[in-house]
C-alpha cells in the first residue's frame, strides 16, 4: 500500500500563482513571430509600445523571470 502524500498549502498556492502567472503572459510562438514583423512595421509610438509590452511580457514569462518580477512586488 502507498503512503498518501500531504501537499503543503504555500506549495499549492505556489504552484496556481505560477501556473496562472505563465498562462496569462504565454503566447505561442507563431503569435509572437506575427506580433515582431508588426511592431518593425508600426508607426504609432503607443501602439509600439504596447506590442514592445506583450513582447518584453511574453519574454520575461517564457524565461521565468516574470514570475519572479511579479513574486517581488507582491513581497516588497
């Protein structure tokens, strides 16, 4: 017989905060291509920046380092 194992409610919650923080920031790959030949070719400074922001977001997502980012200002 298998010993039940116990999960930790701050690993729980760690790991929804992480798994919505990924899915809310993740854009598949052929959207991100589509979104940087668009930002090359925008002309409008604020709309540059927003695409500069999905971008830069999705990125730091893709890398892990939004998460912390987010953890940070939710601790300091």
């Amino acid at each position: 017989m298998t010993q039940a194992t116990t999960i930790k409610e701050a690993d729980l919650i760690e790991s929804v905060a992480a798994a919505l923080q990924y899915i809310s920031y993740y854009h598949p790959a052929d959207y991100i291509s589509h979104l940087a030949r668009a930002y090359d070719r925008e002309q409008a400074p604020a709309a540059k920046d927003a695409m500069a922001q999905i971008l830069t977001n999705s990125y730091m997502s893709a890398t892990g380092k939004l998460y912390f980012l987010f953890l940070h200002q939710c601790l300091y």
